[in-house]
C-alpha cells in the first residue's frame, strides 16, 4: 500500500434555497489529499487518511478518474 498525494478537482455544492445572486460566483476547488492509497481502477482512486496495523483504514474518500489531475507517489510501502 503506497501513500499518495492526489491533486484533483472538487465541486462546488450548496444546500437549501438560494437566491441566484447569492451562487453566480461558484467556483469548483483546486484540492490536495494525502492517505493511503487502497486501490486505482479505471474509473476511481480509493485512499484512505488512516491505517492501522490490523489492516483497517478510517477515513477513505473515492474520487472519480477524471477529477484527478495528478498523482505523486510519496513512499512505497510493501
């Protein structure tokens, strides 16, 4: 299991109602996310923050392919 940082895009949400003035300046976000890299398929980066010496993550967050802008390797681990 690697550790990564992962550059990608994120959207932009509001909840409740909302006049349209109040979301004409939505911007998506530029983010960055380091944690354990559980799996990359063709469609999805699995990462976790957490890991634990008993083989259980906490905190794994999925982003789509496509989101992602770039991937860094930081430490290879076995």
């Amino acid at each position: 299991m690697d550790i990564a940082k992962i550059e990608w895009i994120d959207s932009c949400h509001f909840s409740g109602w909302r006049q349209e003035h109040e979301y004409q300046d939505t911007q998506i976000s530029r983010c960055v996310s380091v944690g354990f890299l559980i799996r990359k398929t063709k469609t999805e980066i699995v990462f976790a923050q957490s890991y634990s010496d008993t083989g259980n993550y906490a905190e794994i967050t999925a982003i789509p392919i496509q989101a992602i802008k770039k991937i860094t390797i930081l430490e290879r681990r076995k």
